[in-house]
C-alpha cells in the first residue's frame, strides 16, 4: 500500500515540476527554458535614418544560449553587421557583442525581469550599457554610456 501511495505521489508531482520549465544549470541554479524567448524571431527596426533599413534576428540555441544578428542595409547594401550571443557562463548571463570590433565585447546582464534586461561594460568606451525591454508589441533597445544614448524601436516581422 505504500509503495503504491508513493508511486502515486511522484506521477502527480512530476508533471509539475516539468511545466515550471526549470532545469539545473552546471552550477546547479534552475534555469527557466524560455528566460529570453520575448527576443525570439525577425525584427525590423522603426525608427530608422530614412533609406537605411535595420534588422534584428534572435534564435534560441540551448537554454543557456541565445544568439542574434543585427544588420543595417543602404540601398541594398550591408553597412553594419553585428553578431550577439546571449549565454549563461558560470551562472552569470553574457551579452557578447562581435564582428564590430576585432575582439568580441562582453557585457554582464545586471537587471533581469520577465521581458527585460539590462547590461554593462564600464570599460568600453560606448556604449557602456545596453537595454533591452518588451514594449506590448514591439522590442525596444537603447544603447548609452556618457552623454550618447541611441534608441531602438523594432516591430516583429
């Protein structure tokens, strides 16, 4: 009888424990599988200087990595292309910026909230932060450090 109540008990409790969508990382802290999935997919940006044409595009590659490419098109052309990867190293989120300088950027994600963060690099010369945040139904970003801040509104494609 109690072997059954206790088999009974674990088939109730794992379904559970496998729709709060946590796993362990390597340095056993949970992990939410969808921490950035707000970012997921194709964005373009809105508020663009007129006949350039700014893109955004987010996949998810692990739950501990998320990679993304930013480009910027002039009459059909690439004039700026960026590589990021979101990734968790040693239970701390990255935010890796390459291909715009010879060396990747890192900067450590300070804020975190359910669709948004934030993160930083006070040594790099700008920016020195970096925001990301969920407005309804479109994805804003600014970048600041100093007395320069750009902002970013995209709408999903």
């Amino acid at each position: 009888m109690r072997i059954r109540f206790f088999i009974l008990f674990l088939l109730l409790c794992l379904p559970f424990n496998q729709s709060a969508g946590l796993h362990k990382s390597h340095s056993g802290e949970s992990l939410r599988i969808s921490e950035f999935n707000w970012l997921l997919g194709d964005w373009k940006r809105m508020n663009d200087r007129p006949g350039r044409s700014t893109f955004e595009h987010w996949t998810r590659i692990s739950n501990s990595e998320y990679r993304g490419l930013g480009y910027t098109l002039r009459n059909g052309d690439t004039i700026f292309k960026e590589h990021i990867k979101l990734h968790l190293d040693k239970g701390q989120w990255i935010f890796e910026v390459s291909g715009v300088n010879e060396d990747p950027t890192l900067f450590i994600v300070t804020k975190k909230a359910k669709r948004s963060f934030t993160c930083e690099n006070e040594k790099n010369e700008f920016p020195k932060y970096i925001e990301y945040y969920l407005d309804g139904r479109k994805l804003k970003a600014r970048i600041f450090g100093g007395d320069q801040e750009v902002e970013f509104s995209f709408t999903k494609l």
